[in-house]
C-alpha cells in the first residue's frame, strides 16, 4: 500500500464518526481526488470491516465499524447470513458485556435475523443498537408482509391476533421443514423486554416486572422487533433453555399461554370456542401453564373444554394454571369436581 493510500484511509477512520454523511466529499477536498476514487477507499475499508455502510444514494451514511450506536440497512437475499452479520456488525461491541449478556444477544440477533430472511417476504433489514446508561437497545426489522399476517395465511387463522397467540406458543412455525419455531419464544424469556410490532399490533414481554400485555401499533408494513438487555441482567440463556426443556431428553416441552391473547374482537366470555383457540397445536407439549391475569371470569363450556375433554385426550400432558382470580379458581374447581 502506497503512503498515499495509507493516508487516506487514516483519514477516512479519523474523521467519519464526525461526517458519516459527506466523508466522501471530504477526501475529495482533502486530496483532490475524484468522487469515484473516494468511494473506492470507503470501500476498501467496508472490506476490511474497518466501516460500515448505511442507506442508498442520497441517504448514505459512513461510520466506524467499531463505533457502538450502529444503524444498518442489508438487503434481504440467499446471501444474508445471520452469523456473518453478527460477527461484522456486533460481536466487538457487545464482546464488552458481561458473557451472560452476550449469548442473550447472539442468541436473539441470529435467531431473529434468520428468521427475517426465511419467513418475511422482505428485500431490506434494518438493524439498529443503542447503548444507553441502563443497557442496550437492539432493534430488527423487515418491510416483509408482517409476522402475524404470514401465520394467518399459512395456518389459516381468521384474525391476525390468533396469529400472535399462536407466536406466543413457542413450536409455531410457518416452515416446519426448516424450523422449529422455538426463536421468538425463547427469544422473548431471554432479554429483560421484548417487544414484536407488526399487522399494527404491538405485544410486549416485559421480564422485569414479569408482565406481558398487547396493543395497538403503528408499524403496518413488515415486521419490528425491539430488545432491551439491561445492563444489570444476569439471566443465564441456559437457564431460560431449562426451565422449558425436559431433564431427560432436552427436548423444548413446557409452554405458557396468557389466556387473555384467545379473546378476538369485542368478545368478552372467556368460552369453549377459545379455549379450542388455545389448545390447538398444544399436543405438541408435556407441560402447559395457563395464565389467567386480566380475565375475570371464565365459562363452564371454557373449563370442559380444557380441563375434562383435552386432558381426556390427552391424560399424559400436566396443564396447570396460575393468576386466576377468585371466581376464575371457583369455576374451574368446580368444573374438576363434576368430572
């Protein structure tokens, strides 16, 4: 490499944190050099991962690759790997935290980047960090059809929020063949919140407060993912992985369903048409949780429905319940005592 060249690169890496959007003009001004000359030492060190690149044409924006706040535009094609781009865009940043806090996110960024590519239907993903006092913010996101419009089409669901309920199941997947649809269940138990935005329905999963609620959402196009990884977090990923796998043969067993997310439109009784919402593809598990919090009442055709004729079907499955407040206790205590 000529003195010239190496000169130019270091001020390229000098001087980009300041000017992400005119560097090229810079170099041009600086070394009287053409535009396409600039462009070809920006490229250079896109190439030794020195850089990176964000936005088209008028929106281009330079930066360092090992600066922390990132905003980052890939195109969604055969060749996005979601380890690659971790590796490029992540790893030396967040090989800072702690260990525990890093698998949670390599964890969560190659589940979920892999997921954009084989299940949106999108051409660009966005990805984005933002290091704050309290922890880190990492946002995924596509322009693909919408995660919950994709489960509606291909599982044939009537409502995009039966498609959330069935996102919250974990084993729901709209290619068997290559997944297993355990990415966003466990990916949701693993940061300290979660939040999934897509088909304008916004669910959080807030693991601080041990609370998880859905509502409306802006984002109409695509799919939107935001994790918040405290800088206090000391969940270990392994833990998250144990406390739903059986002991014996490590196989992803144990779900929880917040009973609430089966209520569609206006409905208010809590009925045996949604506990069928709720139990199907729950076969699949050994152990199941019902959470009950936000419902106060349920009905009897609701309590057959799960506690007589699926446990019937199938006795070897434990379904338990919890959160239930006094009159939902009552009536399935009494649905048991009629059994």
């Amino acid at each position: 490499m000529s003195a010239k060249s190496s000169h130019i690169k270091a001020y390229i890496l000098s001087h980009v944190a300041k000017h992400p959007e005119d560097i090229a003009a810079l170099v041009c001004k600086r070394f009287s050099v053409s535009r396409m000359t600039a462009v070809r030492y920006l490229q250079a060190l896109m190439f030794e991962k020195k850089i990176i690149k964000s936005g088209k044409t008028y929106d281009t924006r330079y930066y360092l690759a090992a600066a922390k706040n990132k905003s980052i535009d890939l195109p969604i094609n055969e060749n996005l790997e979601e380890f690659s781009v971790f590796a490029a865009y992540f790893d030396a940043e967040f090989s800072t935290m702690p260990k525990n806090q890093y698998r949670i996110c390599e964890y969560c960024c190659t589940e979920l980047i892999n997921n954009a590519k084989d299940h949106s239907q999108g051409v660009h993903l966005h990805l984005e960090t933002r290091w704050l006092k309290s922890g880190l913010v990492i946002e995924i996101a596509d322009d693909g059809v919408g995660i919950f419009e994709k489960l509606k089409r291909v599982l044939r669901l009537t409502d995009f929020q039966e498609g959330l309920l069935a996102v919250t199941k974990g084993k729901i997947t709209t290619d068997p063949k290559n997944h297993t649809g355990e990415g966003i269940f466990f990916s949701s138990r693993a940061v300290d919140r979660f939040v999934i935005e897509a088909n304008e329905i916004c669910y959080t999963k807030d693991n601080i407060e041990n609370d998880w609620f859905y509502e409306k959402s802006a984002v109409n196009k695509g799919t939107k993912i935001t994790l918040l990884i405290r800088d206090d977090c000391t969940r270990e990923l392994k833990d998250i992985f144990s406390k739903y796998t059986s002991p014996e043969d490590y196989r992803f067993d144990k779900t929880e369903i917040l009973v609430e997310l089966s209520k569609l439109g206006d409905e208010r009784y809590i009925s045996r048409s949604q506990a069928k919402r709720i139990l199907t593809d729950l076969d699949r598990f050994s152990r199941i949780v019902l959470d009950f919090r936000g419902i106060e009442t349920v009905g009897q055709g609701f309590v057959d429905e799960v506690f007589r004729v699926f446990q019937n079907k199938f006795p070897d499955i434990q379904m338990t319940y919890r959160n239930a407040n006094e009159n939902v206790t009552f009536m399935i205590k009494r649905g048991l005592q009629r059994d």
